[in-house]
C-alpha cells in the first residue's frame, strides 16, 4: 500500500472520529444559542459535548463550551471544575490566560497583579469578569447588561485600538488583544470589569499624569464610583466619577464609541439607531511625581469599565 493511500486512510480515520473538532464545537454552540432567554435546560447540548471530549479529551473549545452552559445554568462549581480539571491537560499559553481569568471570575477575585503595557494601557485580562463583546450568532452568560436579553456589544464593528474624539492622543486597547490569536478568539475571553472593590496592584509602576477610563454604567441612569489610587510613598487618593448609563446618555460625558447593533444572549441581534449603545470616557488626574502602585475599583456593580489607560 503506498504512503499516499495509508495518509488518506487514517485522514478518512480521523474525520470519522472526530468529525472535525471545529465543525462539531460549531454545531454545539448553535444548539446552545437556539432558544429564548430564561431556558435553563441544556442537557442535549452537554451529552453531545461529554462525547466530543470523550473522541478528543484535548480539545480546548470543547470545554469552554461546556463551561459557559453550566454558568448559564446557575451550576457555577459545575463549570470552576471544568477549568480546573482543564489546567490537567497542559494548554498552550493562550488557554493558560483564558483558564485562569475564567477562575478568576467564578471564584469572585479581588486582588489581581496587572502590567502596564505599551502606549500605557494596562493589562486587565484576568480582571475582566463578564461576557462584554460577542461574535455573531453567540450566545453567553446573562450577566454583563442586567437586563434580560442579555445586550452587549457586536466584536466585528470594533476597532483594534479606539482613539478618543475630542482627544485623540488618548486611546483604548481592544479588550485582551495582545492574547488574541485571530479575531474569533474572543468567543473564549471574558472583556468586560463588573466593578466590586477589584484591587489592582501594577507590577512596573510608573510616573503618569492621568488616568483614563473606557466604561458606562448598565441601570438606566448615571451611576457614581469611587476610586482608590495609591502611591509608592503610601498616600491614598480617593476619586470620585460619575458614569453615564450606556443605554439613556447622559451628554455631558465625552462619548468614545456607539454602536446601534446590539446582541442579545440567546444570539440574536436588533438594529436600533435611535437606542444605541454607548461606551464613554473618563479621566482622573494622578501625582506625576509619584509612582501609581495600586488601583482599587469602585464598589458598585452597576458600572462597567471595558479599557483603562495611563498617561
């Protein structure tokens, strides 16, 4: 039998299998996306999944997959032993960060090390906590909006980097864009902060100007956070700032980005111009002779942040 025959035997082998891992993680998420909002019950689509993992046991999707339905379930033990036992099947390093902010979320993590990167943003990968920004036709976790269809933002009308209007000197990284391999990847990445008292403690501190925030508030009216920044020499600066609901604008904060294309959590999506949503910017000025060492978040669920720059 000749090499080129026995190659196409074991392809053929293969496809039998495993019917192409990315086809059947598809056709799942599909499943899972069909159905009105309340639906708790998705035990077809986790029995489909138990037996993809049982024909490729490394394949990294199928878990996330199964993960985000038993969050959508309330079984919230259900999917922190998904991504632990996911840890077991040494992933690449992509995984690794998706693995370990998904624990960070479930498990209510407060107290995170954060980098600044390039152009001053600062690195929130494992801070993001919610399901913000979606591909088409993707359903996810109910938690981002508090509303019930689950509104969030649509990934492909979003730019790599967001440049501020009146300030464009000041702009915002895509959420975990430096961990993206290709676009699709955010399917697996959390990109929103809920804000709960989150503490950031920066690893390569510097001397900045201001701070700038990408966020909005989700309650239908203006919201008030306070922040905590403090410095290397221990003071501690309290900041207080007022968010704009993303939905009913508030047109003295400067906005940034607005998009009349709006996903629901069960994959649907609605046009509406005169509703649009809405992300803001924010700014607080910092002691440029001080290095910032640490931020703390506001204590209000109701604010959502997306970017955080220093200048």
């Amino acid at each position: 039998m000749s090499k080129k025959i026995i190659f196409l035997s074991l392809f053929l082998l293969i496809q039998q299998v495993y019917g192409g891992d990315w086809e059947n993680y598809l056709r799942v998420r599909k499943m899972f996306t069909k159905g009105d909002y309340q639906r708790k019950d998705f035990g077809r689509e986790i029995k489909i999944l138990k037996r993809y993992i049982s024909q490729n046991p490394r394949y990294m999707p199928y878990y996330s997959l199964m993960a985000k339905i038993y969050e959508c379930m309330g079984k919230k033990d259900e999917a922190i032993k998904i991504w632990e036992n996911c840890l077991k099947i040494s992933p690449d390093e992509q995984w690794k960060i998706i693995i370990s902010q998904h624990l960070s979320a479930l498990k209510g993590k407060k107290e995170f090390e954060v980098k600044i990167h390039k152009e001053g943003y600062l690195d929130l990968v494992e801070v993001y906590n919610v399901y913000g920004i979606t591909r088409d036709h993707v359903r996810y976790v109910n938690n981002m909006s508090d509303i019930k269809e689950g509104y969030a933002w649509e990934e492909k009308h979003l730019p790599d980097i967001l440049a501020c209007p009146r300030n464009v000197r000041i702009k915002f990284q895509f959420p975990c864009l430096p961990y993206i391999k290709k676009r699709q990847d955010i399917d697996f990445f959390r990109t929103v902060i809920k804000t709960y008292g989150q503490k950031l403690k920066i690893v390569n501190p510097g001397n900045y100007s201001s701070m700038h925030l990408l966020a909005f508030s989700v309650s239908g009216k203006n919201e008030k956070g306070k922040f905590i920044l403090e410095y290397d020499d221990r003071t501690k600066i309290i900041k207080t700032v007022e968010f704009s609901d993303w939905i009913n604008r508030d047109r003295t904060h400067e906005p940034v980005y607005r998009d009349a294309e709006i996903h629901m959590c069960n994959g649907e999506e609605f046009d509406n111009p005169r509703k649009p949503l809405w992300m803001f910017h924010y700014s607080l000025k910092l002691k440029r002779k001080k290095k910032l060492i640490r931020i703390t978040l506001p204590e209000n669920d109701k604010i959502r942040i997306v970017a955080i720059t220093l200048k």
